[in-house]
C-alpha cells in the first residue's frame, strides 16, 4: 500500500454504492448570487492499494482512488434530462448566499455495474504508462486507461479538521434510472473514494511486459468544471509488474507522488 496519503490506514466505507445515506438527497436550483465566490478544488490522493488479481483469464491491477475537496466551496452540480439527453450545470456557491450556475460540457453515464446510478462521464481517469528504456517516467496522460465509466461522488468521509461535522451529500442525490433530474456534490474537507474491489477500479496488464510502470491519476483532465486552482489536480504512484515462476503477474510498490497539497 502507498502510504503518502494519511488516510490509508483508516477503514473507509467505498464510495459509489457504500457509506453513509446520510446528507441532501436532492439539489435543488440555487437562489441569485451574493457576496464572492467560493471556488470547489478537487485533489486526487496518490493511487492506492495497487494490486494484481486473476479475473476470468486475464490479470488486472486493482487500485483505490481517493477525490478531496480542498476548495473554499462546496462541488456541486446539477443535471436535467431532454428527451435524448443531459444538461449539467455546475452550481458555484457564493460566500453570502447563492450561487452562480455555469453550463459545463460534461457527458451522464447510467451505471449498471451494482452501481445503480448516475454518473460522471471520467471526472477522474486512472491510467498506466511505462517507463522509457533509460529511466524517463512516462508523460501524464498516456498509456492505457482503467475500466470506470464515472463516478458519482458524495460526502463519503470526513477529512479536514474544520470540515463540517455531518456530511452534505448524499450517494442517493445521484438518482435513479428514470429520473430526469439529479445532483451531486463533495464538500470541502470531505472525501469521496472509490475502493479496489469496485467496478472498474481496474486496468487489464495481462498483455503488458514487465518492468517499471507510473499509474496516473487525473482529475478533471477536460476542464469541465470550474476549480479554484489546477495544478493539483495530478497525481501517481510506480511499482514494478513482474511475471513469476508459475506464470502468475505481480507488482512490487516503489514510490507514489506527492500528498495532496491541502492550501497553496
């Protein structure tokens, strides 16, 4: 397990079809905004609890993704359905009251994989590149992607000391097949995290040579949304992927990137 991320060693219940019920479970439109604005920042935590696992002939490497709102507001959006469609407008909070709504280019996906909801078209993607001959660590955002269609995220633990103490949001805000509007959010200071033993929480290395790899991963890499900054946004962890004996893949953790960076 990489342990840059302190949350590590605490047993967190998995995002997306686990944790708490609590918090809103519907995202009513926002009233006018007053005051200034209260910008969300979303930060990934270093790829977590790598691993490799046999599953129907072929040899993944499981991982846990771990989102945090460090902002100075809440990240939260909203979602009507047309006939053929989905409108997702980001509700940017304001410091009196209110908030202002942008139109984001952000794509819904239903997820029918246990996850019976709707998600967020890769808000966040893993991916796994090689190192080059000589030791030069791959370009972010290259090599091959993880199997998650999205993610619909909620208050799913509470991290940061001055947080609120009960959760704001709820998975169930996420909607149900037939709905034709939904709502999301993740509060500052709160967590959302996807566990290895999830759906797509997966990238298929059974065809991939050994040697030293970089898991990325990025959040937000479309720039859908509006963040209060960027350059956080990410992040990785190496290991080696080595074949044994018995014809078995395994990896051997090495290093993962900086901890999140909780105020500039």
């Amino acid at each position: 397990m990489f342990g840059a991320f302190a949350i590590v060693a605490v047993s967190l219940a998995a995002g997306c079809g686990g944790g708490n019920s609590e918090g809103v479970t519907t995202i009513k439109a926002p009233s006018p905004p007053v005051g200034k604005p209260l910008l969300p920042d979303i930060a990934p935590a270093p790829p977590q609890d790598a691993h490799t696992t046999h599953e129907k002939g072929r040899w993944l490497i499981r991982f846990s993704t771990t989102l945090l709102n460090i902002g100075d507001g809440d990240f939260v959006i909203r979602a009507t359905r047309s006939v053929r469609d989905w409108t997702v407008d980001q509700d940017v909070q304001y410091s009196e009251s209110g908030a202002k709504v942008y139109e984001t280019p952000a794509r819904l996906v239903w997820g029918g994989d246990t996850h019976n909801h709707w998600h967020v078209e890769r808000i966040a993607v893993g991916r796994l590149a090689r190192f080059g001959v000589n030791g030069t660590p791959p370009r972010p955002r290259t090599g091959l992607a993880d199997a998650k269609i999205g993610f619909c995220y909620y208050d799913n633990l509470r991290y940061l000391d001055d947080a609120a103490q009960n959760p704001g949001y709820s998975r169930f805000a996420c909607g149900k097949r037939e709905d034709r509007t939904i709502g999301m959010g993740l509060s500052y200071g709160w967590i959302d995290r996807y566990d290895f033993r999830l759906p797509g929480q997966s990238i298929d290395v059974t065809d991939l040579p050994d040697g030293k790899y970089r898991l990325w991963l990025d959040v937000d890499e479309n720039h859908w949304f509006h963040e209060k900054r960027r350059d956080n946004n990410v992040t990785w962890a190496d290991f080696d992927l080595v074949t044994k004996k018995n014809g078995s893949r395994a990896v051997t953790n090495l290093e993962s990137g900086p901890p999140i960076l909780i105020r500039s």
